[in-house]
C-alpha cells in the first residue's frame, strides 16, 4: 500500500496538545506507513536544507527550519496578510507588499527541495492549506510524480477577491498541478468553478496570461468534521465535570451563551457582542438570568489587523458591562487565553447556546465539538452563522446572519425560550450530521478519492477505473458532494 506524506506549515508538537486534525491525521498514519512534513517552529540564521526526523509520540515527523526573513514575507506576509484576509473576502484589511511573494514561493520552493529526498515513487502526497498553495509546482519542476493533493481549509474566494491577489493566476496555475484539491463547502466550489471558467482577460499592464487547465484536476467539497463520539465522551470526563462544577457555581442558575473562536477579525466577535448588547438591551426580563462567555485566545498578534481586532472587541465588551453590569452581576466574561480540549467540552455541555457567528469561515469546527459534547436528555442550542461551510450541514442550527446583529440577538432570544422537545429534535440532527461528516471519514473519504488518481504518470486522458469514485462520494456526502471537471483549456495541468 502507498505511503501517506502528509504537508502542512505546522507539525504536530511535543508540547502542544493535537487537535482534531492532528489526531485524526495520526490515525491514518497508524495504519499506513508515512510521515508528517513541515515547518519546525524554529528559526535560523540560514535556512535548512535538509529536514530532520524525530517521533513524536510515536509519528514520524520531518521538519525544517524557516530563516526569519523568509517566514515573515510567507507566513505574516503573503499568507496571512494577503491570502487569508482576501479569501475570507476582507481585503479592506489586506496589506499589499510585493517582495512577500517571492518569500512565499522561496519556502515553497525550500519545503520542495527539502522534501523530495524522502519521497518515494508511489508515495501520497496531501498538502494542507493556503500557506503551501505552490507546493505541487515545485515538487513536480523537482521531478516528483507523485499523486499529490491539496485541501483547503479555509473558504475559497470570490472572482473579485481572487483577482484582487497579486500573481493570482499564478496561483490558481499551481492549484491546477495537484491531482485533488479538496474543499470545505459547495459554496467554495463553486467559486473555484465560477473563475476557473472565465478566467479573466489580462490586464493592460499584464503579460499575455497562460490561463490554467483544471482538465485533470478534481476539484470537490470534502467538509471537514471532528471526533463527536470522542468530544462526546470528553464531555463527560472528571476534567470536564469540574469546568461544570465551577461554572455552574459562578453561573448560580444563570443561562450560558458561549463563543469560543481564535482571536481573529474573520470570527464576527465585536458583531457578537453587539448582538449580546443588543438582547440585553431589548428585553429587560434577560438581564440576570443570561451571561455571555467569550473565550478568545490571541493569535497572529505580530500583524497589526489582529492587534485591532483585539481592540475593539476590548472596547465592545467595556461598552455592554459599562452598561448593563451591576455591582453584583456582570453581563459578559471574556477571556483571552486557551483551554484544553477537556474544560472546553465542559463549557460546550453547561452552555445553553453555542454561539458561533464568524462573518465566514471554512467550516468552523467549534460548531461541531458544541454539538458533540451536549447532554442528549438537555441540550443546548447552536446559534450558526450561514456563512461558516459548516451552515451547510447543520441546517437544525439556528441560522443568523452575522452582520446582522438584530437576527443574531432574536435568534439568541428564540434559544433562550426554546421548549425542550424542539431542542431535543433540533439537537438530534445535528449530532446525526456530525457523525455523518466526522473527519475520520473526512480523511478516508478525501484519501480514497486522491488514491484513485493516476498521479503524475497520466499521459493522455485518464482511463475510466483511474477516476475516483464519484459514486461514492456522491452517495456519502449526499447532495453536498459538487465534483468540477473543467472542459478544456490550455496550460499547466496535475502531472
Ligand atoms: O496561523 P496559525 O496559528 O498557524 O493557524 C493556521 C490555521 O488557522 C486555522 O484557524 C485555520 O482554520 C487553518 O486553516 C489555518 O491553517
């Protein structure tokens, strides 16, 4: 059976705990030979060459060290300063610095060189995320043909946003290398579909542009979930029982309206707590009996967007306990720090509603851990933005629109006074969808359909058992599963 070489910008750490991913990730490895590959954390006076393996708690993991000059112009820079605020379709909060691409694709190209020696010829190869978009191109220019797939976890642009990234036809050329490029949601493929069919003509300034030939490329929604019947137990666990303990003591019969997103402008957090302001302030009767938990630990703090972000969400929450807070009762806690996966489940299962508003998002997998870890005999409501991927599948959530804080504040109101047999059937559904779309399945579905490509010795079309299973997949993500296939064009393609 081929190896599994699994790419991402981080790796999974010693002392950092796994997340779903992680985990899930390290399962199929169990089974499979293979080894994780990716950033070290480390920086270095000059970048490494070579990668350095080490087991880590019992996975094979190859890393190599970034030079900070390089990791600045790719990781603060292009990834995160322009491709993350532009496919989360923010490019007012984009910032446009033209040397950062040629860090970019210098790591890529570094990652490439430093990861080819390790590779052999029948060796899977799934490379994670918008950091390593160029990775294929630079794999195959080293001669490496590889069955390679790309997952995306974050949600794919508008045509206008995408056209707003520099080089970014570039950048949908390297996509067109891969051989799978996975997705979170329908919504994401068909923005890929919509601008991988009209490409746009070049610009007065641009070259003559080679436009990319997605003709042997399968382009399909692959959404992501957790481990619910994990989440489920860790719910009930002795950690978990004592985060209960301690809220249910300071909640003192109070209802609980939880978040709990990174600290980043994409998750809607200032909106959310206007929401919350705006249920206080709506109906009076509330005041007391509810109390708004915003857990919200830092991230990405070095590019001054996030620094903002955290601003204001300071200001917002001053504004709503300057308001509303009495000496003895405040409205909101917030707290920016983490919480291990434990005590996270214990406030999912105390929490009435999980609100989980991002202003858009891949998938959101809080939604999923919320719905995981609540009592089947009693559980809470999730309050879901329509434009996380994961609105897709939790259609018994209650659906807002972020940017519409009156919607999010009756929808909180609606699942405060929800009866317990609508909770209950609401809750049923959405457990059913988080099992459906757990990520074992996720990662069993998305390698079974990059196995089933030819890879990179395809010449001429592809023979009618190479393709994946589209019946398969169609059957097991039901109506979700949308496979692009272009027509024709001209350019670049997987192999
Ligand atoms: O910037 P960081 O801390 O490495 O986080 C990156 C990850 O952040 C997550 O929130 C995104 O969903 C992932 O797509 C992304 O890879």
């Amino acid at each position: 059976m081929s190896r599994i070489v699994i790419v991402s910008n981080r790796t999974p750490s010693k002392t950092v705990a796994a997340g779903g991913l992680a985990v899930a990730l390290r399962k199929t490895l169990a089974t499979r030979d293979g080894f994780w590959f990716g950033w070290s954390g480390r920086h270095a006076e000059k970048p490494s060459s070579e990668a350095m393996f080490e087991s880590i708690d019992g996975l094979q993991v190859g890393s190599i060290d970034l030079n900070r000059e390089d990791f600045q112009a790719y990781y603060a820079g292009f990834s995160n300063s322009i491709l993350w605020p532009a496919f989360h379709l923010r490019l007012d909060l984009a910032t446009f610095e033209g040397h950062w691409y040629e860090g970019y694709r210098r790591v890529n190209a570094q990652f490439a060189r430093a990861l080819v020696p390790h590779l052999k010829p029948d060796d899977i190869i799934w490379v994670h995320d918008y950091h390593l978009i160029p990775l294929a191109t630079e794999l195959r220019a080293l001669g490496a043909r590889n069955r390679i797939g790309f997952y995306l976890h974050i949600p794919f642009p508008t045509t206008d946003a995408l056209y707003a990234i520099p080089h970014h036809q570039e950048l949908m050329r390297d996509l067109s290398r891969y051989n799978l490029v996975g997705m979170q949601a329908n919504r994401d493929v068909a923005a890929f579909t919509e601008f991988a069919e009209h490409q746009a003509p070049p610009t007065l300034s641009g070259n003559p542009v080679k436009t990319a030939d997605f003709s042997k490329t399968q382009v399909t929604a692959f959404p992501i979930g957790s481990d619910p019947d994990a989440f489920a137990k860790l719910a009930t666990s002795p950690a978990a029982v004592r985060m209960i303990k301690r809220m249910e003591r300071a909640m003192n019969g109070q209802a609980l309206i939880l978040g709990v997103d990174r600290l980043d402008y994409s998750k809607g957090l200032p909106q959310r707590v206007e929401a919350y302001e705006k249920l206080l302030a709506n109906n009076a009767a509330l005041r007391r009996q509810v109390h708004l938990l915003q857990v919200a630990p830092p991230s990405r703090d070095s590019i001054k967007e996030y620094k903002e972000t955290s601003d204001t969400l300071d200001a917002m929450c001053g504004k709503v306990m300057g308001h509303f807070a009495e000496p003895d009762w405040q409205p909101l806690t917030y707290v920016k720090r983490a919480y291990g996966q434990p005590s996270l489940a214990g406030l999912y299962r105390m929490a009435r509603i999980g609100l989980v508003t991002p202003l858009r998002d891949g998938m959101n997998l809080v939604a999923h851990e919320y719905v995981a870890s609540q009592d089947p005999q009693n559980p809470g409501v999730l309050v879901l933005s329509r434009f996380a991927g994961a609105a897709e599948i939790f259609d018994a959530a209650l659906l807002v629109n972020p940017f519409d804080t009156d919607e999010t504040a009756e929808a909180m109101r609606l699942a405060l006074i929800m009866p317990l047999e609508e909770r209950k059937a609401r809750w049923q559904a959405l457990f059913d969808a988080a099992k459906t779309y757990s990520v074992d399945n996720w990662a069993a579905l998305y390698l079974d359909a990059l196995s089933a490509t030819k890879g990179g010795k395809r010449k001429g079309p592809p023979a009618a058992d190479a393709l994946p299973d589209a019946g398969q997949v169609a059957a097991f993500f039901k109506d979700l599963a949308t496979v692009y296939k272009a027509g024709s064009a001209q350019g670049a393609s997987a192999s």
